[in-house]
C-alpha cells in the first residue's frame, strides 16, 4: 500500500475544502468497504484520505419529513437500511437489495452514499432508489444542490458529482399518486458475497404506472417506465407484456468479456427477473404492503 495523508475533518465546510482544495490526489473514506481493497491492490493511489464520518451533516439514520419523504444520511450502513421499519414498509425493495450486498461484515460497515458514489453498475441499491425517485442532496463549495438519482450516474466510476462536492444525504420523494411497492431481483454466480450478473426492481403505483430499472448490462443502471397499464394490469397476458418488455430491456449492453456470466444469459435473465419482479410488486400493491 502506498503511504498517504490521512485526514478527518470535524465539519462539512473543512470536509468540502479540503476535498476542493486536492481534487483527484483525495479519496473520501466511509465505509471503506471498496476503498480500503483498491488502496491494498494499489488501483487508487492517493495522496490524502479524508474520513467523513465525523461530519455531522453526513451521520447515519433515517427519518420521514412531512409529506412522506424518507431522508437517508449519507453514512447509514446497509445493515440498518435493511432492517429499518419505516424502509421495510415503504421501499421494500431497497430492504431487500440492503440485505444482499456483501457478507454481513460489509453490510454493516458498508455505507448508501458511498454505494452510489461508487457508481458500479452492479450497485445492488441504484435499481429500487431509481424506481422510487431518489435524489441525491450533494454540498459543494458553491452550496447546497439535488441531483436526481438517474441524473447522478454516468458510467462506471463517474458520477455528476463536481469537485470538492460530497454527498450529505439521499432523498426518497413521496409519490404523488400514493404509494409505490416495490420489489428487488437479482442474479448471482453463487449465493452469498459476489457481485450480481443482473440486478433489477421495479416499482407500480395505483395508476398503473410502471417503473423498471437494472443494472449489470450496461455502463451504468438504467431507468424504464410503462406508462400504458399492461405491465400493471393483473390480467394482461404473458403475450401482451412481452413486446413491452422488450422496449423497456432494450438499452441493455452487457459486456461480452464478463467473467461472471456471458451476455445471452444476462439478456435473458433480464426477462425473467423481469416478470418475478413485477409478479412480487403486484401482490404488495394489492396488499397494501
């Protein structure tokens, strides 16, 4: 491992100074899941680290504002997205992606924001924050701004993140036609800590609005709506959803060279996760859950 300067700021001001001040020769420090690995393998080569859990703005916890939002600070560990109340119930496919990433080890130091700043297109949680609308609330030294979750992502490892800005937050919007149930699909070599060949979940609402979203074929994870009802509608048939799948899969690309699954399987693991993934929405839609 190379040797770098260390750092841990105690406010957000210094945090975002420093950060603007090194530009590329700093990393910021988290949950240090991927870091502390590329730091070892010598990937990232840094010349400081700054450690941000010290920050107040970026602590960890989750809490509903009036109007139904759900607020997730940036250092909140995927062990309590998974196991918290207010997520189980209203973004039950963010729980369940939470619950997959990694071990148990990494679930409980990894962290949301930094799973998104990563910006791997196998992020397990990107598909269900995209399905529900997440905005990612990211400070600067120019302020405060919001950045759309499908807006933030735009290849593997590059975010629309500007220098110096850190993320402090992720918003989940209250839908404005009641509750969105979702669910989380993915596929895997092998059960347990590997990264996923497929990664989906979709969202509907009561106005028969579908939202689909995948990552694992492509640069980055990718956001498809059905705005017709046939997705939706309980008794569409398989034949009247297929062309409509087919569009919403379309832009998927995934790489011939992948060592964890070739690009026929993953296009056609997309089908079928696909339709798992909508069966299990519906039933919650319909539930009430």
């Amino acid at each position: 491992m190379r040797p770098f300067t260390y750092a841990r700021p105690d406010t957000l001001a210094d945090a975002v100074a420093l950060l603007a001040e090194r530009g590329a020769e700093a990393r910021v420090l988290a949950g240090g899941t991927d870091l502390i690995i590329r730091l070892r393998d010598g990937s990232v080569r840094p010349e400081v680290v700054v450690d941000v859990k010290r920050v107040p703005e970026l602590a960890p916890g989750i809490r509903a504002r009036d109007g139904g939002m759900l607020v997730i600070g940036a250092t909140t560990t995927m062990t309590e997205i998974a196991a918290h109340p207010l997520i189980r119930r209203d973004v039950a496919g963010l729980a369940e992606a939470a619950a997959v990433v990694g071990s148990v080890q990494i679930r409980n130091r990894a962290t949301l924001a930094g799973n998104l700043c990563n910006a791997s297109p196998a992020a397990d949680t990107a598909p269900s924050l995209l399905v529900h609308g997440a905005v990612v609330v990211a400070h600067g030294l120019a302020g405060e701004r919001r950045i759309g979750l499908d807006d933030f992502f735009v290849r593997s490892g590059l975010t629309t993140l500007a220098p110096g800005e850190l993320v402090v937050a992720i918003e989940i919007p209250a839908s404005g036609h009641g509750r969105i149930a979702s669910a989380h699909q993915r596929r895997t070599r092998r059960r347990g800590h590997d990264l996923a060949s497929v990664t989906l979940a979709c969202g509907l609402d009561a106005t028969g609005l579908t939202r689909i979203a995948y990552g694992s074929v492509g640069p980055r994870p990718i956001l498809r709506l059905d705005t017709t009802g046939v997705l939706a509608a309980a008794a569409s048939t398989d034949e009247a959803r297929t062309p409509i799948f087919e569009a919403i899969f379309a832009d998927a690309t995934p790489s011939v060279r992948s060592m964890r699954a070739g690009a026929e399987y993953r296009l056609a693991m997309l089908r079928v996760l696909g339709r798992r993934a909508l069966a299990t929405a519906q039933a919650r839609l319909a539930a009430g859950e």
